[in-house]
C-alpha cells in the first residue's frame, strides 16, 4: 500500500492546478502583471466587461467564476481567434446595421486643439453612444449590438510632443495620453465613451506644420476593428503610406473625411501656381486609389470626382450649446423689461496665429473699418475711436503677425491660447472669422451655439453657417462695415430648438451615416448637405437599400479600376524607397515602425527639397501660449 513516487509530468500537472486555484485568472503564474510587449500598438479600452459575460448574465447563463480556469482558458484563445477575423461585411451593406465596427484615424489627437484632434475625438464618441436602429425584441440586447468605435491617433516622440502640445506638455506612455483624451472628452461630452483608442507613430514636420505618420498605419489596427474605416484627411494620410496594401483591400468600407484646404496653404507659397495644380491631381489620386468614399465639409475644397459628397458632419459639443440655451432662456425670461444678454465685451477672433489662417484678412477688414470710424469721428459722428479685438492663440507667424499690426498700428489685443469654453470669451458678442482657407470652422460653429454674433466672409466654407439668423455674411468692405455697425448696436436673437438641434453631434452623426452609403445615391446626396434630420425611417432599414442607384457602367468601372490598380503600384513603389520619401518631404526615418514606441528617439526632422522653410520660433519652439515674445 505504499505511494508510488509521482512521474515529471504529474508533478509538473500538479503545481499548475495549485497555481491555478491560486490565481485562476492569471493560470500562466505572471503575478497579475501583463505580459512584455515588443512595441506594438498602445491600445486603451474603457469596457470592463466582456461581451460574452453580458450574454451569459442576461441568458441566465454562468460567466466565467475563480472555480472554472479551464473555461477562462477558452475565454482567450476564443477571444485571440476573434482577434484575428476581420468582420463580414460588404462594402454595400447599410452602416446602420447592427454590431459594425468604425475606426477612425486621425492625424493629430489631444492635446493639440486642433480640428483634426478634437472633432474626431467627439465623433468617436458620439458613434459609440449613438444606438444601431433596432426593433422591440431588440432592446433587451441593446449593449450587445451598439456600435463598436476605435479612434487611430499619431504618438509623438519627446522631442516633438514639447513643440505641438501646449505648455510644452509631454506624456511617458500611450496610456497617459489616452487617459487624458477620454477625461477631455467626459468633461466635454458629459459621459464617457465606450472607444478604443490606439497609436501609430508619427513625426512634426515643422516645415509643414502637421504630423507625418512613422511606417504602415494599418499594422497597427487588429483585424477585429477592420471593417468601416473612417480616414479624417485621407491625402494626408496617404502622401506617405508605404503599407504592403491599401485601405480598401484592408478594410470593408473606407470613407474619407476631407478637413483642409491644401490649395489655398499652396496657392499662398512660393511658386503657388505650379504646388497648387501639383497638390491637385496627388489628392485626387490619394483618394481614388484608397477610400471608396469621399465627404467634403464644404465646396471650399476641390473637386474629389462622382464618390464625392457635400455635408457638414462636424458638430457642436453640448457645453457650447448649453451656453447658448441658458442665454436663450435668460432672454425669454427678461423679453418685457428689454435688459441685455449680458455681453460686456465686443469682438474677438480665435485661431492658430499662422498667416493662412485668415490673419491676412482679419488685419485688412479691422484697418479699413477703423479708416471709417476716423471719418465718422472728423464729421463729429461721435462713436468708437478704432474697433477693439482680442485675438486667442499662438502659433508660428505669432511674431510676424504682431509685428505686422505695429507696422500698420492695427491694435489687435493678443491674449494667446485660450479653450473657447473660457469664461473670459463668454463676455464677447461679436465672433469674427474673415478666413478664406477653412473648409468648416469649429469656431464659428461654437459661437453660434453659444448665441453669439458670427461676421464671416461670403464664401462656400460658411454656406452651412449662413442659414442661421447670427451668422452675417459679407461680400466686400462696405458690407462688413454695415453689418460690424448693426451687430454693435443690437443683440444676437436667441436660438429656437430647431436650429440648435442641427449643430449637434447627434444630427452630425446622422448626416455621416446617411453620407456614408455606397454606392452614392445621387437623389439622396443632393439633400445631405442642408438636412438637418436623418434619413426617414420609412426608407432603407437594415441593408434593404434603395434600388435607384446610379447607373452601373461596365466600362467606366474598369476603367476606373485599372487606373487605381497603376496609380497604387506607383505610389507604392515610389514611397517604399528612403531616399525618395526624403526627397519629397516624408522624413528621413520614417518608412519603417519602431520597434518600441515609449522609447523611440528619432533624428531631428528635415523637411524635402520641395517644402517651405521653417520659420525661426518654429523651428526653434520659441512661440509662447500666453502669447508673449519678449
């Protein structure tokens, strides 16, 4: 009766059963700790609870429990196969349905205020919040088939996050930075988002004053999330993409959002004419060859062929919104006894102070409309001696604009960078916006919704703002004089419901929905721009498309696809050789990933043969948030 000395392999099957019981969550005995990553990409999740565990608990089912490793085990590898298979869809199934994965990639993230960081940042998480379309049956399920959203932001190195980030902010690890994207957009949103946030590394170029992506993005992307793709400036995404394939081979849906106004910066450089006809035909051809669709914010930008629409998908964030209805009903409420809104303050402009952005002509309507105010007052008129402006941001022609007011002894007020939400711009009644080179301007949207007055310039980029009651339009010098006039002596109207309900991310999210069908209907596309409503619920439900698509040609679609099949073997053969990605402004370094994105450290970046010089404070990170330079 005595024991028979165990074999290795009971031995050996007998302490993971102890470990195990120890620590059934983690049977691979790592003390809780994560396993070491090679450098992959950074990917936060806020959901804490499986999909799986949420089924099981509503089934009645049991979830995974500290007494059963083996099926925790199966958990993962069930988990790691998921990973691995790309979602089944076509590129013609309806958007709306239920449990489709967007992933949006971005070229700029937060703590940069720029447009390309914040709206895609809130369209992630409106995307998320947003329910699919479901039935009665359905809505007991309703966390199982919400939309799942990842957001694809650039990681910077050291070097570069102390020239872009404010206050010369850095992070150590992804993570940080994720962390403080989502408390932003909480606080700005009022809840926090269910969105996966990854990183792919990128460069600054100062001599374009933008984020050149580090290697192939879409490595950094699981299969899981591939299926609608949503690029936020596509051309500039691509310029420099050297992937082994392109986004629509990789991805069920690609649809590109266009964000800049490349001809405009172009146009305004040396030899403009021959960069701008350049620049031209490379984004038409970035877009043909990698998105299936293109959504311009406005007609601003030119002409992207017949996968193009028109629509304003960008939206206003609730904060802004609730300070213009507690103005609304202030107003209501004081509407006998006539007392003002409460503005103190006149006119202001807030912008990245680089020339493009409109400074030229902000200095121009501000110096001629102080000319009248001279002659008023020499008639004994009585009124402003010269029209008071505060400008809010800093960037590279920071001293160059300055300089330039002195010169010109304009008496713009440089406050330097400061959130549009400050309380300190609460005060002003008057938003002026003279840019050329915007496509939408979230600026102006905001004050808009903060009930403010909004003077811009007769141009297709404030179109969507236009149809609202406090947007001013001017066409030349002496329509800005008469409106500035008008809107000094009067107060803004308060906006109804109706309007404010439009410059929502709800109803913006809505608008990219119904954008983003493909193939284009066109007698669907010419209504998107100015709806502020989504489609009728009457009309396409759950992939039952409407049938009066456009013509199918044959030819014309061979055609086209030969093209892009050429075009991409070009692009791809040309941006996967180093010395020609120099050459042409992609950076030295950049056609290969680091292996390890908390410890990259590359080289200090020189721009192409092609690119503009950088300026001295940019080059040098010399310009200030408060806006002093001396």
């Amino acid at each position: 009766n005595t024991q028979q000395p165990c074999t290795k392999r009971e031995t050996f099957m007998s302490q993971q059963r102890k470990q195990q019981q120890k620590n059934p969550h983690n049977p691979s005995g790592s003390g809780g700790k994560p396993p070491k990553s090679g450098g992959g990409a950074q990917v936060i999740s806020d959901g804490s609870r499986s999909r799986s565990a949420t089924k099981n608990a509503r089934s009645g089912g049991t979830s995974p429990s500290p007494s059963s490793p083996p099926s925790t085990t199966n958990y993962n590898k069930n988990k790691d196969k998921q990973d691995m298979r790309r979602p089944r869809f076509k590129v013609t199934d309806d958007v709306r349905l239920p449990n489709r994965t967007f992933t949006i990639v971005t070229t700029a993230a937060l703590p940069w205020m720029t447009g390309t960081s914040v709206n895609p940042l809130l369209r992630a998480a409106y995307l998320a919040n947003t329910r699919t379309e479901k039935d009665e049956e359905e809505r007991e399920k309703e966390e199982e088939i919400k939309r799942k959203v990842a957001l694809v932001v650039p990681w910077l190195p050291k070097c570069d996050q102390r020239q872009v980030f404010p206050k010369r902010q850095s992070f150590n690890y992804p993570e940080e930075q994720a962390e403080a994207m989502m408390e932003w957009v909480t606080n700005r949103v009022g809840f926090r988002p269910d969105v996966e946030v990854l990183f792919y590394p990128g460069r600054y170029a100062t001599d374009k004053g933008s984020i050149v992506p580090v290697g192939d993005i879409i490595e950094r992307i699981p299969m899981r999330l591939r299926d609608v793709a949503i690029l936020e400036e596509p051309e500039h995404l691509n310029w420099f993409h050297c992937g082994r394939k392109g986004w629509k081979q990789e991805f069920n849906l690609v649809v590109g959002i266009i964000h800049t106004n490349y001809l405009e910066y172009a146009r305004r450089e040396e030899n403009g004419e021959q960069k701008e006809a350049f620049i031209r035909g490379l984004n038409f051809t970035m877009c043909r060859i990698y998105t299936h669709k293109v959504i311009k914010l406005s007609d601003a930008v030119q002409d992207f062929g017949e996968d193009a629409v028109t629509v304003n998908v960008h939206g206003v964030s609730r904060a802004f919104l609730d300070v213009g209805k507690r103005r609304a009903d202030f107003a209501k409420e004081n509407e006998k006894s006539g007392e003002r809104l409460g503005f103190s303050k006149n006119c202001y402009f807030i912008a990245k102070v680089v020339w493009a952005k409109g400074y030229h002509e902000l200095l121009d309507v501000v110096q001629e409309y102080n000319k009248s105010l001279a002659m008023k007052k020499e008639e004994k008129e009585g009124g402003l001696e010269y029209l008071p402006v505060s400008v809010f941001g800093d960037g590279d022609d920071l001293w160059d604009v300055k300089a330039e007011c002195r010169t010109r002894k304009i008496p713009l007020d440089f406050k330097g960078r400061l959130d549009h939400l400050d309380k300190s711009i609460d005060d002003f009644k008057i938003f002026i916006n003279p840019s050329l080179s915007d496509v939408v301007a979230t600026t102006t949207a905001e004050a808009l919704a903060m009930g403010k007055f909004v003077i811009c310039a007769e141009h297709p980029s404030n179109a969507f703002f236009a149809t609202f009651e406090n947007c001013k339009t001017y066409a030349s010098q002496e329509d800005f004089n008469r409106i500035m006039d008008e809107c000094l002596r009067t107060e803004p109207k308060p906006m109804d419901d109706v309007a404010r309900a439009r410059l929502t991310w709800e109803a913006a999210t809505s608008r990219l929905l119904d954008a983003s069908e493909y193939p284009i209907r066109r007698d669907n596309a010419s209504s998107l721009s100015g709806s502020s409503s989504s489609r009728s619920r009457s009309g396409t439900r759950k992939g039952q498309h409407n049938q009066t698509a456009v013509f199918f040609s044959p030819l014309k679609w061979l055609r086209k696809r030969a093209s892009c099949i050429l075009w991409r073997a070009i692009h791809m053969r040309l941006t996967k050789s180093e010395a020609m990605r120099v050459v042409c402004g992609g950076g030295a370094g950049t056609l290969k990933s680091p292996k390890n994105l908390v410890e990259w450290c590359p080289d200090y970046w020189t721009g192409g043969a092609f690119d503009r010089p950088p300026s001295i404070a940019q080059d040098l990170g010399l310009f200030t948030d408060d806006g002093d330079t001396n």
